[in-house]
C-alpha cells in the first residue's frame, strides 16, 4: 500500500508557495516538496498541522491506494 496525497492541490487552491506553507507548519520548504512528489510520508503530527492549516479533513489530504 502506498499513500498519495493533494497537498500541492490545496496549496495551488490557496495560491500560497511551498516555503509559504512550510513556515505555517513548521517544516522546510524541502520537507513539502518531498511530501507532494510522494518521497515522504508526514509523521501525524504533521498531517494534522496541514490538516488544521487547510482546514480539511486528513482523509481529503492523504489517500491510501
């Protein structure tokens, strides 16, 4: 099983840059990078900083396929 996420889809929605969106969680700009190629999956206090940040649910954001 694999997770995939719509992080770069939320951010894109919110017109925001990645190092924009990495300093509202407390992450390198890198760190959101390899979240949206799929390279990193987010520990889960991560997912629910982004989660709170979009104001989304943690399902909307990750999938597991």
């Amino acid at each position: 099983m694999t997770i995939v996420n719509n992080i770069r889809k939320f951010r894109l929605e919110k017109e925001i840059r990645q190092e924009d969106l990495a300093d509202a969680v407390g992450v390198s700009r890198q760190t959101i990078v390899a979240i949206e190629k799929g390279n990193y999956e987010p520990s889960l206090l991560l997912a629910l900083k982004l989660s709170q940040y979009f104001k989304r649910n943690i399902e909307d954001l990750f999938k597991m396929k």
